[in-house]
C-alpha cells in the first residue's frame, strides 16, 4: 500500500470557499486520516464548483498530478462522498478517472472496494447525494419561484440596481447610482426615438466612464438586447418559464412602464430614420428637397457635358409634369443658403431651448455628483478592506 497520498476538497460556489469554512474543515479531517494512516500528503487540490461537474480545475490538476506520478501511486483523499461528485453519473466517471490515473480512493466516511457489496454501498451513497442535490434544487427554485410570485427580483442586480436589505422586504433592488441614471437616460432616449438603434445606444453608454465596456471600450450589443427585455427596469416582474406572469414588483423602476412598451414597440417596428445608401456629400439636399409640381422629394446626379460634368437636382416621379428636368445644384443650394440667412428663431423657442439645456445640465450634475458619492464609497470600502 502507498504511503503517500493527496487530499481533495471541494465546496459548491466560490461564496462558501470566501465565506465559509468548509474548505478548511475538510481538509482538517483528511489531515487526521492521513496521521491515522501514516500517509505523507503531497499535495492538497481544492475546487469550488457545483458537484454535478466533472470538469473542475483542481479535479484536472489532480489528475495530471496522479499520472504524472503513476509509477509511485497516491492514495487520494476525500471527505465525504459528496466531495467528490453530488451525482450518480459523475461519481462513476471520476472514480473511474481516477482509478486509470493510478490514484486509490480512500475515506474517512465510507470504505471504497471492488467487491460486489462494496460497490452497492457506493452507489447507492452516491444516488443519495445525487436526490440530495437534486432535491435541494427542487426547493431553492419554489421559494425563488415563490419570491418572484411575490414582486421581488431573485436573481444578480440588473447594471443600474443592487441589492440593500430593506425592512419588511429583505433584500430588494435599489438603484445604484451612477449607473442607475445613465441607464435610465439610455431606456428613455431610445423610447423617444432620440436615440434610433442599438448601435448608438451603446455608444452613448461607452460614452460615459463609469459603465462597464469591454476591452475594446464598447459595450456589446447583446448586453443592449438583454437591458431593453428586462421589464424589472419598468419596476415589474416577469418570468414565464417559470409560469410568473407580469406583476408589479417592490422595486422602484428606472423608467415608467409605458417607456417600456415603447421601447418593445420600437424594437418590433420599422427604425424611425432608415440610413439611405445613396448619400453623398456632393448633393446634401438630396431627400430634402420637394418638387414644386408634385411635391415628392428631389434626386440629383453629374451631368456629363462636351468638356465636363455639371451637378443637377431633378424629380424622377413618373407622371409629374417636371419629370427628368434639371435644376442646377448652385441655384437650389444658393436659394437654400439664402433662405437660412434669413430664418431666426422666435423668442419663445429660444426660451424653451435655455430650458432644455438648464435641465441638461442639472442632468449632467446630478449624475456628476452621484459617480463622486460613488467613488467616494467605493474608496472607503477599499480602505476597510486594506485595514
């Protein structure tokens, strides 16, 4: 018998590794197993996965570590049954692992053997394990389930939100200032048609420091689809794979619900202001212009003369009276031009103008002031950490 061995230990999530102690405790235990044994342990390898994987970094690790030294087998040790896979299927493809790596799977909860009864106690702790898993799933998705019937979100904060205990409620979703205010300016932008795609949605959120970009400094366009679905911004629920039909929930929205549906609105229909392929910076007024006999718009090309080419707006709709006859670009442009010089805006446009840029601005401040309170918390709860 191998008097070297190594220990596995495993926990579900990296919040148990960071928060708990299991890690630790296992270990502790295969420590005084080994002593009991005389083993000499060579190396611990811990992971912090769910236990219906197989594919765990330290499980990998261990692995390559039993073959690298297969001519001086390890005995491996683990906690508990369930330490090694929470699942039927998987127990028996990592036992088998290890097996053909060299390793010998030992316990202090449960002797392994090859023979027939052995074999059956085995399987049958790992079915257990497995309902065990299963089960435990079974009820932490009817009390989420049950949460959400309730109006409260269960899964991670949308990018805007976070999670505060509240009296009364629990955990509830707050908003999460600066983000919580550039979100809700894009969702209202894009609702108002201001701004016309998802392309300049993202741009204007890499626009602004604070949200998250990625490494080229551009927000995907998939994380856009997932934020104009999300009606928790409208401060309802909705999940229908899980039969939760639309509620109101607890949380205070973002945007108001009918925001909301503008946005669905928009995204089922056809954009506001469809790019035209045909524009050019020679002929700006193309589009722009009507016909003073049918009133469609004007088109324009280069007109090929003996010696040169010469720039033209015309109509090209059939049945109009000035069909295919020429306007010289420098006497329409010129009149355009003219035509500007003499346009001024009234007093009350300029009033209504002064007021939308005051609340631009007090805009722009309030979001400026929030990122400053959030820096300023962000510091100081890295300096408690440092401590």
């Amino acid at each position: 018998m191998s008097d070297k061995a190594v220990i596995y230990c495993r926990v579900s999530s990296v919040k148990q590794r960071t928060e708990g102690d299991g890690l630790a405790s296992q270990e502790v235990r295969c420590r005084e197993y080994a002593r009991m044994k005389n083993y000499e342990i060579a190396y611990v390898f811990k992971d912090d996965a769910s236990g219906s994987l197989i594919d765990r970094p330290g499980m990998q690790a261990m692995l390559a570590f039993l073959r690298g030294n297969r001519r001086d087998p390890h005995v491996v040790i683990i906690d508990d049954i369930s330490r090694l896979a929470r699942g039927l299927e998987a127990h028996l493809q990592l036992r088998a692992a290890i097996n053909k790596a060299g390793g010998i799977l030992e316990s202090p909860s449960i002797e392994f053997g090859e023979d027939s009864d052995s074999q059956l106690v085995e399987n049958l702790l790992a079915s257990v394990s497995q309902h065990q898993r299963q089960k435990n799933g079974e009820q932490t998705r009817n009390r989420m389930r049950g949460r959400l019937l309730n109006g409260y979100w269960v899964f991670p904060a949308p990018i805007g939100y976070k999670y505060e205990r509240v009296s009364d409620h629990g955990k509830l979703l707050v908003r999460d200032e600066p983000f919580a205010n550039i979100v809700q300016q894009a969702l209202e932008k894009f609702a108002s048609g201001q701004l016309t795609s998802k392309a300049e949605v993202a741009r204007f959120l890499a626009a602004h420091p604070p949200f998250p970009t990625d490494r080229r400094g551009e927000v995907p366009i998939e994380r856009i689809s997932e934020m104009f679905s999300r009606v928790s911004y409208a401060g309802h629920i909705e999940m229908p794979e899980w039969d939760v039909p639309l509620r109101r929930g607890h949380h205070e929205g973002l945007i108001s619900l009918e925001t909301w549906q503008r946005i669905q609105e928009r995204l089922n229909g056809k954009p506001l202001a469809p790019a035209r392929l045909d524009t050019s910076a020679d002929f700006p007024l193309r589009g722009f212009v009507l016909c003073s006999c049918c009133g469609e718009p004007l088109t324009a090309n280069w007109s090929k003369g003996r010696s040169a080419v010469y720039p033209y707006y015309l109509c090209r709709h059939r049945g109009c009276p000035e069909n295919g006859k020429s306007i010289p670009r420098s006497r329409i442009e010129g009149e355009f031009e003219e035509l500007l010089q003499h346009l001024a805006p009234s007093p009350q446009l300029l009033k209504l103008a002064a007021h939308l840029f005051r609340d631009l601005w007090d805009q722009k401040m309030a979001a400026s002031h929030s990122r400053k309170k959030a820096l300023k918390a962000e510091l100081s709860q890295i300096e408690r950490k440092i401590e």
